[in-house]
C-alpha cells in the first residue's frame, strides 16, 4: 500500500513537472498557446520590442560629392587669379532692359532668368555689380583702404580691415565675371551702400532659397567669415553650375569647404 501511494506521488509529481515544461515552452517570447496546439497571435509588449525581421535595412544614401568643373575656380587671397585671365563677357539684360553690367557669356542668361523668374514672382531685383577689371577693383581697395587711413588706422592695419570688405586686385571673384551683388530694387531709396541688413528682406529670402536652381550660390555666408576670410555678404552670390550649387547650399559649406572636402 505504501508502494502504490509512492508510486502515485511520484507519478503526480511527473505530470507537474511534464505540464510546467509544456507551459514554460509555450510561453517563450510573450506567447500563450493552449494545449490543443492552437496558437493565439503575438500581441505587442509594452515592455518589449518587437523582434526584427533580421534583415538589415540599408541606410539612406548620401548625396554624392559633384566634381569640380570650369566655374568653381577658386579665387581669394590664397589663390589669385594669374595675370593672363581673360574673361568673355556680355551686358546683362533683365526686365527687358539692358543693364550695361557684364557677365561671362557662358551663363549670363542663367543670371538673367534668375532676375527674371525673381521679379515673377514680385521681388524684382537691381544688378549692383557684376563683372570688375583687376584695374577697376585695385581703385576700390585703394579706395577702402584710405577710408580706415582717415579713421585713424595705420596703412597696415587699414589694408587688413578693407580686405575683409573689397578684395585686393586680383583676389576677386569679381574678375572672373561669375559673380553678381544683387539686392532688391528699391535698396537705394533709403540705402547708401551695400549693408548686412539686405538679409532681413523678403527678396533675400526668395534668393537664398532659389539661388542653386539657377547654379548660384551664397558666396560669403554668415558664419563662415574664418574660413572665407570676407565678412558676411548676403548680396554677393557666385555661379558655380546647378550640381555644385545645389550641394553647397544643401550642406550649409563654402566654395573653400567644397575644394578641400
């Protein structure tokens, strides 16, 4: 008697122990099955993540670099332009009128439907300054320069603090002919000059947000003053073709940034 109630304990404590491992396998990964094998579906955890598929997705891929091509010449203090440089050039006519400013001939109709396409949409511009013989800027930085000499600088300091503003001959992009200053039409009725505060008006805003459609770039950002060597110019923007123009704007970089990187 004492056998079989052994026995009986022993066979109780089996079925336990065989019913535990069936529930414990049945309740792998948040999953509660019934005994007759059909399965209820998953449920999302709160507590835990879903498990992947285990397949990798791939990441996104990055824009691809654009090469440099015939207008991304650098030119600043660092890398003048050589004595024998030639540009071509034509006037820049814009809302239907000739300007008398000069253009390299190879793109001066890209300046021209940008004007155009800017005074459609009502922010007409006015064409500051386009293409300077190395003459020309030499007698504004000369010119610069005197300005700080009569506010008491010395002839040192005073070329230093104008070649933050003009270029010195042959260190501007202006003699390539690649570059326009641009503000909106009625700048001058209460300004005097080219100031930084061009930025707070609507047609820089259409400007900076269009300029790479039409291969241009904001050459003298804010910010950037340390690596460009010129203060922050929102009026002064540099073709460099739509690719190159586009991956600039889009990286927030300058034409220096894009040589090195």
């Amino acid at each position: 008697m004492a056998k079989r109630k052994t026995r009986g304990k022993a066979g109780i404590h089996r079925l336990a122990v065989a019913a535990f491992r069936v529930l414990t396998v049945f309740s792998i990964r948040g999953r509660f099955m019934l005994i007759t094998g059909a399965g209820i579906p998953d449920m999302p955890s709160s507590s835990q993540p879903r498990r992947s598929s285990g397949t990798v997705q791939p990441e996104a891929p990055q824009p691809q670099k654009p090469a440099k091509n015939e207008y991304t010449l650098l030119v600043n203090r660092a890398n003048p332009l050589t004595s024998d440089h030639v540009v071509e050039t034509r006037s820049v006519t814009y809302n239907g009128q000739d300007s008398g400013k000069l253009f390299d001939v190879r793109v001066a109709d890209k300046l021209e439907a940008m004007l155009n396409d800017a005074a459609a949409a009502g922010y007409p511009m006015y064409l500051v300054s386009t293409y300077r013989t190395i003459e020309y800027q030499r007698g504004l930085y000369n010119r610069k320069v005197n300005q700080y000499i009569n506010s008491g600088y010395t002839q040192s300091a005073a070329e230093t603090e104008a070649a933050k503003w003009v270029a010195p001959p042959g260190t501007s992009e202006h003699n390539l002919g690649l570059v326009a200053d641009i503000v909106s039409s009625t700048w001058y009725n209460e300004n005097n000059d080219l100031t930084q505060e061009f930025e707070n008006t609507a047609h820089f805003a259409w400007l900076y947000e269009h300029c790479a459609e039409y291969g241009f770039i904001l050459r003298y950002p804010k910010g950037k003053e340390g690596i460009t060597g010129i203060a922050y110019e929102p009026w002064h923007y540099r073709y460099v073709g739509r690719e190159v123009a586009k991956y600039i704007m889009e990286n927030n970089i300058t034409l220096e940034e894009f040589w090195e990187k």
